[in-house]
C-alpha cells in the first residue's frame, strides 16, 4: 500500500498532468483535500470567497494558460455557486477539472443537510463526470478527468470525490493520460471548400474558436485578400488575439440587425472552428437563424476539428502567394471633456499597455471599443462566451495568474460586477495585475434596449424601476477599498486617462469607477 | 381569446393565489414578465443584483409570511446561482414558486449561447418542476406551482417559462388551487407514542417543522413537565419562536460531540416533525447516526404530517392537566470591554427588540446566542437549514419584506457574507429594517475546528491560509456604504450596544463590523 491518501494521490497526478493552480472554496468535505496542498509543493492553491469567483477563473487561468487549472468546490451547492461561470466555460470550451467534495459513502444514505444531486447539476453541463469512489482509483480517475478536460475541443471535467475516498489511505498517483487531439479536415472538404471561394459569388467566411489566435487569422487573411471574401470573428470568441501586426477582422454582431447588415447580399457563408449564426435571443416576429435565406452554409471545421490546419490548406489551395493583410500601429488621441460613450473607448485605445489581455464584460457600454483598439499594441481579449453575466472579474482573475507579469484589464459593466465582486479580494490577496475599468452608467442598460426590442409594452414605472441601478447608486470605490483593492473615480477622460496610466504603472490590482453614461 | 399575454396571466393568477411579491433578477427572456409587473398592480416586484439574494430573500419572506414569494430567474445559469439559497429553502420545506425565463420554444433548437438544460438543475431540487410551453396554459400551470410548492411540508416549485409562452396572447388565468394540507397522525400512533412517554425509562423528544411554532413548543413543554423527558429542537429549524412567555426548549447540538452529550442515556427518541439526528459531515471513524446505539426511535410525526396536532394529542393523554413550563423575562446586563466571543452576545440579548426577527447565520460565532437571548422579548429565530452558506443576508432582506415593520436582526459570519453581499443593495433599495451584526474575526473559523475534527494533517501552512481571511482584511463598512448602506465599526461592548440601539431607532438597513475574536 502506497503511503498517500486520496487527496495526495490526486494532487500529486493533477500537477504530473500539468495542472498547477487550483481555484479554491472549501468546506468540511474538502478538507483533506486542503490539508494535502502541503504535501504537493508544485499546486498553488488560489483562495476565493465566492464558487462563481472559482470558476470563473478557472476559465481565465485556462483561457490564458491553454491548459487546465483545477477548482476546489463543495458539495452541490458550492457546485451551483459555480454553474453559471461554468456554463460561459462550456460555451468557450475552456478545459477545466472540477473537483467537488462530497460526503463520505457511507454517509449518503443519512441524507444530511448537504445532501443533493450532484450528478445532476454536473450532468447539465453536458461534459464529463465520475464519481470516484475507491481511494485506489482517486488517482487514475483525475488522470482521466484532465485528459477529458482537454480532449478536442477542450470541456468542464467533474470530479466527485467522497469525503473518505480522499481521506482513505493507498492513494495511487497515475501517469498523465495523453488527450485527443482535434481532428484533421479531410482532403475532400478542404478542396470544396475552396471552390467555394473560386465560384465568384459573394462568400463571407466565418471563423472562431482555434481559429481566432495569430495563425488562424493570418490564414483567413489571405484567404480574404485572394479572393475578396468578407470575413468574420465569432462573436463571442474564447480568446481573440488583436492589435498591430495581426489581421484584424471583424466579429460579428452580437443583435441580429447588425448580422444581417453584415452578411447581406452573400451566397456562401463558410464556418471554420464555430457554428452558422444564431439570434443570441428569439424576438416577436424575427427569425432566430441569422444566415441570410439567399446563403448556402458551407462548413470547413467543426467545433473539435482542427481549424487552423484546414484554413491553412484552403489558403493553399486559394492564396498561394498572398500575404495577410496586418493592421499597423496606430492609437486613438487621448480625449479631453466629460466621459462618453464614445471617448472612454479611445482611452483605452490609446494607452492598453503591450501584451494586455482584456476580459471584456463591458456590454453596451463597449460597443465602440474594438475600433479603438485594433491598432494598439497586441493584445488578447476574452469575451462572455455562454452569456452568463458575472464573468469578467474572475476570468481576469485567473487571466491574470495564467498571464504572469502580463497586464490584464477588465471592462466591467456595473449591471454585472455585483454577481462575483468579491474577485477583487482574491485579486488583492494575489496582488494580481489586475486594472478594472467600471463602467458605471447606473443601469441594466442592455436590458432597458431589449425591452424594446422583445416588443414588450415598455415605459411603465414598475418595468423601468427594476432594470435602474441608480436607487441607490453604488459606490464601488468604497466596494473595492472594502475588499483592499486601491480605487479612484474618473468624471473625465482626461482622469480616466491619469488613473489608468497610473494603475498600470503599480503592480497589483486597480480599480476605476468610471462615470460613463448609458450609450441609450 | 383573452386580452391577456401569457405573462400577464401568470402574474395575475399569482396574485389571485396570494402571492404578491416578487424577488426578482431579469435578463432579456424575462422583459415581458417585467413589463407585465405594470398591468397587475398587486404584484410588488423586488430587485437583487444576483440570483442568490433573489432565492434567499424568497426563503425569507415565506418564513415569516407563511405564504410563498415568486422569484424571476433568467435561464438556467440564473437558477444556477440561485441554486444554494434553494437548497436551504429545500430542507427548510419553504414555500417558493420560481418563474424561470427561457428561450422560445422554437429557439431552443438553435442551441443559442444561454441553452442549457434548466430541467436538470432545477430537478436536483427534488420538488416540483413543469415547463409551461403553451400561453393558454400558463396560468393554470402557475395556479399549479403555488399549489405545489404548498402542498404540506412545502416545497420549492419551478415553472420554465418559455419567452413565447410569455409574450404571447391568449393568457388565461385561473383560480387557486387549494393545497394539500398535512395528514393528521393515526391515532394508534399517538396512543403508542403516549405510551413510550409511561415507560418510566428516559425518554428524549425532537421536535422539528411545524412544532418550532409556539403551539407545538408548548405541547412538547407540557409532555416535558409532565414526563420528566428531555426536549430538543431539531439543530436547524426553519423558524423557531423563542423568547420570555415561550417554553425555552435547547436546540440539539451541531457537533456530534454535543449530540451524545445531550442524548447520553436515553433509552426512546420520540422524534416529531423531523427526523432522527444524523451528523451533518462524515468523520473519520465516527458514527453518522447519532442515535444512542442504547436508544429506540418512535416516529411520532413525520415530515409533512400534522406534528402540532399530534404533540397536542400526546399532551392530552400523558399531561392533562399540566401547564408548559414558560421562560420568565430576563435579559443579561451590558458587558463592557474589547469584544470576545463570549460578550457580544450579551449585547444583542440585552438590546434585541419586541417582536425581532434574528436571521442567524453567526456559525461558530454564535455559539453562544442561545442563552443570551432566551430571556429576551419574543422573536424569531432563522437559521441555516441546509448548510450551504450565503443564506443570512438574503433571508434576512426576504424576512424584512414580509415583517414589515418588524425588526431584522441577521447576525452574520464574515466567512459567508461574501457570497450574497449585494443583498445590502437590495435592503437599501427597499428601505428594510435591517441591522446587519458582521462578526468579522478574519478567518473561516468553521473549517480551522473542521481541519482538526476530521483528522486531517493540520498545521500546515498552506493549508491554513486557506482558511486565513486577514489577507486582506475585509472593511465591511466601505462595503456597506458602497451599495447603500450606513455602517459603522464596533470593538469595544459598549460600541456595539452604541451602535446596535442606534440602528434599531432609525429606519431602514444599517451594519455593523463588529471585530468579535474567533472563538478558537
């Protein structure tokens, strides 16, 4: 018998497996699990106060680092804490290992106060799940859950640990398992693919997933610029990278208005590494599909399949001498005046540090923002992938652990800052380089446009009363101070623009309530 | 066809139903919900910037109000971060009927980015759960969920509400459906029960539900008096009348420890309303059943049944003519001094109000309480049935809205407060009487005890810090003062008592930070 208990057999094959950081709210049943972390120097156990903070930088941390970071939670409920942040990780198909904590064996059948259906919760998020029952197998079933966190295209692995499977001793460590790899595009696919591009009717390309860092970009590039095919982002992509020096192109548009001007008129509509588009919502009377009825759907990958590699063989195929078209530097001039809607975003443009990533959770407010920054410095941006709102503070948070000395900034819109807050407190406790941005317009403004745009009989007071912040308005220079996050409150760009180059300058983590007002 | 959308209906049938309030947390599927909320007057209509704090103050309300609150949740992620709050409200068998909002039903085959699978969630609830797919029949499915979640003990109810379900026309509403009312215990068994009482071995009697209530504490009082049987209530009763002019009946014990303390002897458990105790986590090798192996358990009255109406019937027979036996007015005098463990609780028993309501989530903290406020003017004490922390601030905003003008009094740990913090937000917005009591001692004080207990290897340093809460301290009251809420910081007795009258006087929420040492 091996001299390790279950939780030691695990830690140590999780960190075998490459898994380095764990994201952290334990209770009783985790605690074994906790008191092992000592004997396993290479974990990191990172603290928070909240399990939607957990996992939601779980997801930034592997967004980051592509690979998976575990999250330590408790119970079903410590797991439905987490559920909505990990929903935006099923969306962005970010590998993470979820370890959950739960009674012992052979105290289910009591049926104690934190007794549920774990199974259940963990099911709905249609990835992997196992219950690992004998302490002997503690360590081969987290070999498993990481390789099936990041079999193509990468999915939220749940492990349950029983409270005496990780206290019992012979605890076996396993060998890393290697994951499945993304499947190759066949010959056949690329090459009608490519006669697509050569019918010389109308095509916009459609590209996401894999496909959105520098490779695939510079592929869709050529594929453009050789055979003058619109070509598109996802909207919400996982991990977009931008800036001078790389092909920037276009996302689509999150309202289906904004699609339909954008595909207008094509005949082919080729999707590489994501799905046709779709109205995020349905709406009275519109249609739900957004490709437009005069277009063919053409798919090069699916999601799982390897993009880029099958971008690379179209542009072959259709671009063989063509370069991408690269964005040059080039920066907005910093604003003067009152913030608007329009001048935080130049702001930002003008001074996003090399090497930034921006968890962008700005909403409404960041309608501009994309042109602001295309030509700053690259930089990665990670979007609301599943739509699940509280997304931005822990994805920087564990952006920010991923990315090391990188600067990560988080654009935060006040109607979603409240759901995982206390992220600033682990950001501190990390002294993480963390600078947020919050666009504190006193509102559910996105939700004030979809009244109108859902046709719902808008105006009444009960209806407006409950999409407005501003009773009362929150201070969240006293929240983060609260938290130990350093705070200041910008009225003017020219603040915003001082305070941003400060926070930026200092190393840990900033905050900065910006008084942006609502776009509508 | 009616001149009712779906929506209308439903919230009209509601209010028919006897409910009038709802907490509630929109996103765009939910808009016409919202508009709806200005065509049905009744219906009051209670923000909480995150679904935790909706579900929470649900559990609240219907605690205090006896009658269930709605609540509006957007999609699956949004029951997912109610999902902890309803588990409390599972096990405290609260009544609550949850709308939640979802795609159309043409929509959902788009697999937009907030699919889920709400069903599954929404099923590990174990209670009642329908998706109403067509407008014609939502009100009748909405009659249906009040129904439900009512039927004896109560039950957390769960209507999906499809946005073409809601928005279309043709709603119509329908009467209330009277709920099935607890079954009245055989009388066999109160005769057998009554007889276990004559036996002349000890005896001890755990009660729980419904008996928690003054009617129910006196008739276990009686049979106490009259048998010489010791009295216990269930460790974490929904709602517990306690106070001068009630029988004072000591609550049976969290700590496994403390149970066979309390039961050591007995040769009978007489358990009424509840069930027989289990420990609430697995130790290793420590019993889970917490039953005296010497002790026989009788089921007077089981979850459900008419408990109160049985322990009556018992009295009846084994204490005719006995009285219960009442707690005298009493109340500890105001300590001076640097706050302990041991003093503050001599603050709140020597101040708590007339007709207080305490929402108690003070955990190791409030060890304590007990017999400081037993003497205190009657009140209300609710408490964290199921375990899954977050519960205190939310309860007690829900508990507000339902007491009126009763005072709130959440005494609240610092290790949970984090996760439903906003709901200071709300209890601002609503102008509640709240005094929130935030015993910060800077740590997870519970798992420092739970490391130890359960035989894990302590004492190593990573393992404490993440138990450790001092890095960085928390200043609750910048956080209190950022949504809204005035507060003030107390080490000393005599600033707590201060500050405690203080915020009893004026109206609406206050905090206090109460630097109260761990108790370990």
């Amino acid at each position: 018998m091996s001299e390790l208990n279950g939780a030691q057999s695990l830690i140590r094959t999780l960190v075998d497996a490459g898994v380095e950081v764990c994201f952290a709210n334990p209770g009783t049943s985790e605690m074994h699990f906790v008191a092992a972390l000592d004997t396993v120097p290479e974990m990191r156990g990172v603290l928070a106060l909240f399990e939607g903070v957990v996992t939601g930088a779980a997801d930034g941390y592997a967004r980051i680092a592509d690979k998976p970071a575990a999250t330590l939670l408790h119970l079903g409920p410590g797991l439905g804490n987490g559920l909505a942040n990990l929903h935006n990780a099923r969306r962005a198909h970010t590998p993470i290992v979820n370890v959950v904590g739960d009674h012992a064996t052979y105290h289910k059948q009591y049926d104690a106060p934190l007794e549920s259906d774990i199974e259940a919760v963990a099911g709905s998020l249609e990835g992997w799940v196992r219950r690992s029952e004998h302490t002997k197998d503690v360590g081969a079933d987290a070999a498993a859950a990481v390789a099936a966190a990041q079999d193509a295209p990468g999915r939220v692995a749940t492990l349950i640990l029983p409270a005496d499977a990780s206290w019992g001793d012979g605890g076996e460590t396993c060998a890393p398992i290697p994951p499945r790899v993304p499947q190759a595009v066949d010959a056949t696919t690329v090459k009608d693919v490519a006669a697509v591009f050569g019918t010389g009717e109308p095509v916009a390309l459609l590209i996401g997933g894999g496909a959105c860092r520098e490779e695939g970009l510079r592929a869709a590039s050529r594929i453009a610029a050789a055979t003058g095919a619109k070509t598109f982002v996802e909207t919400f992509p996982s991990r977009l990278e931008r800036g001078a020096g790389l092909p920037n192109i276009e996302r689509l548009g999150y309202l289906a208005e904004q699609v339909a001007y954008q595909l207008d008129g094509i005949k082919h509509l080729v999707v590489a590494g994501t799905k046709a588009p779709v109205s995020f919502f349905a709406y009275p009377g519109k249609a739900s599909d957004l490709t437009p009825e005069s277009a063919q759907v053409h798919t090069l990958a699916s999601v799982g399949q390897d993009v880029t590699r099958a971008l690379n063989e179209v542009a072959e195929l259709v671009a063989a001498d063509i370069e991408p078209v690269l964005q040059e530097p080039s920066r907005p001039a910093l604003p003067t005046g009152p913030l608007t809607p329009q001048n935080w975003v130049d702001v930002i443009g003008a001074l996003l540090p090399e090497n930034a990533i921006i968890a962008d959770e700005a909403n409404t407010s960041g309608l501009m923002l994309p042109a602001a920054t295309a030509g700053a410095p690259r930089h990665d941006v990670l979007t609301l992938t599943g739509g699940a709102i509280g997304y931005g503070m822990p994805v920087a948070t564990g952006a920010a652990v991923a990315g090391r000395d990188r600067p990560v900034l988080n654009l935060q819109s006040d109607g979603s800052a409240l759901y995982t807050i206390s992220a600033l407190w682990t950001q501190a406790r990390e002294n993480l380089n963390v600078t947020t941005v919050l666009l504190n317009n006193r509102a559910y403004a996105i939700l004030r446009l979809e009244l109108q745009r859902v046709g719902a009989a808008s105006g009444g007071p009960k209806a407006n009363d409950l999409l407005d912040l501003s009773r009362p308005d929150m201070d969240f220079v006293k929240i983060a101070e609260g938290m130990g996050v350093p705070a200041t409150r910008a009225t003017t760009a020219e603040e915003l623009a001082e305070q941003l180059q400060r926070a930026f300058a200092e190393p840990g983590p900033h905050l900065i309530d910006a008084a942006v007002p609502p776009l509508l």
